[in-house]
C-alpha cells in the first residue's frame, strides 16, 4: 500500500526538482537581467524622448514596474541556482538514508 505524501514532502519535492533544472535558472537569470536592463533603459530613455511630463512619469513608473519584475525572476533564478543546489544534497542524503533502512 502507497503511504500518502504529506504537503512538506510535496513542496520538498518539487524544491528538489527545481534545484536540478540548472539550465532553466541560469535562463530566468538572464530573462531577469533583460527585464531589469530593458526597465533601466524605459526610465532613462523616457525622461529624454518624451515630452509630456505626464507621459514621461507614466513612462517612468512602466519602468520601474518592469524593473521590479526583472529583479525578481533574477533573484528566483538565482536563488534555485544556488541555495536549493545546497538544498537539494542535503535532502537527496536524507532520503537516500530512509530508503536504505
């Protein structure tokens, strides 16, 4: 009979899975630093090219909207490169010890 799995084991689980998917980080990484560059490059360049200030601050606020956007898939992508890399041995040990007994 199949033991039910509790909801830490699912969420460890899929943690697991996203630890191992390292091509799939380092691209939110990138997709991250576009976002963020792209963003950057909204703020700066509507303060320039826009002549409304209305338009411009609107532009602006975009902007910073995309930015947040790109620094956050950035620190996810990151993230799920790194410290769930750790997480992941950690845990792999631990279940490779309950399986063997």
């Amino acid at each position: 009979m199949r033991a039910r799995k509790t909801l830490i084991q699912k969420i460890q689980y899929q943690l697991q899975l996203r630890a191992v998917k390292t091509q799939q980080n380092f691209t939110l990484i990138l997709i991250g630093f576009t976002l963020t560059l792209a963003g950057i490059g909204l703020v700066m360049g509507g303060e320039y090219i826009v002549n409304d200030a209305f338009h411009r601050e609107i532009v602006a606020l975009a902007g910073v909207f995309i930015i947040g956007a790109g620094c956050l898939l950035a620190a996810v992508g990151y993230l799920s490169m790194s410290l769930l890399r750790i997480f992941y041995v950690i845990t792999k040990d631990e279940d490779d010890d309950s399986q063997a007994k």
